[in-house]
C-alpha cells in the first residue's frame, strides 16, 4: 500500500503521517469516549510501513464495528 492510498482509505477519520525516525503513524481526527478507549479503541496507531500502519487501522475499524458489552472498570469495583 502506497501512502496516498493510506491516506485515501484513512484519511477521513485519521490525519495520517511519516514518523520523523522512520515509520508511519496515524491521529484520529476526533477524540475518543473514555467509554471507547476501555473498549479498545486508539487515538494513536502506528506502523514500520504504510502497509503494516493500514493493517492496524483495520483493526480499529473491526473494533468501532464490534458490538460494546459494557466491562466493569476500577471505578465499578471500588463503588
């Protein structure tokens, strides 16, 4: 995958940029939900190469997609 095409499958949700020592790596545009972050979900992903930074970026979109079960956090446990 070149990076434009990373850029144009991604780049609506995610500002997508080389790392200054090598790499890629990608910003979500929007903030996450705490509610979103301990379902997985990441505002940074990173990767060696465009392709290896669209296979993780996939993986966010499976977990976006995944229906959410709520998951008892440490603040459930202490109440």
């Amino acid at each position: 995958m070149t990076p434009e095409e990373l850029r144009r499958r991604y780049g609506q949700m995610w500002i997508i940029s080389p790392a200054v020592v090598g790499g890629w790596y990608a910003v979500r545009r929007t903030s996450l939900s705490v509610y979103a972050q301990e379902h997985g979900l990441s505002e940074i992903r990173c990767g060696t190469s465009p392709t290896e930074l669209a296979r993780r970026l996939e993986e966010e979109t499976r977990l976006e997609q995944r229906p959410w079960q709520r998951i008892a956090t440490s603040r459930d446990r202490a109440s």
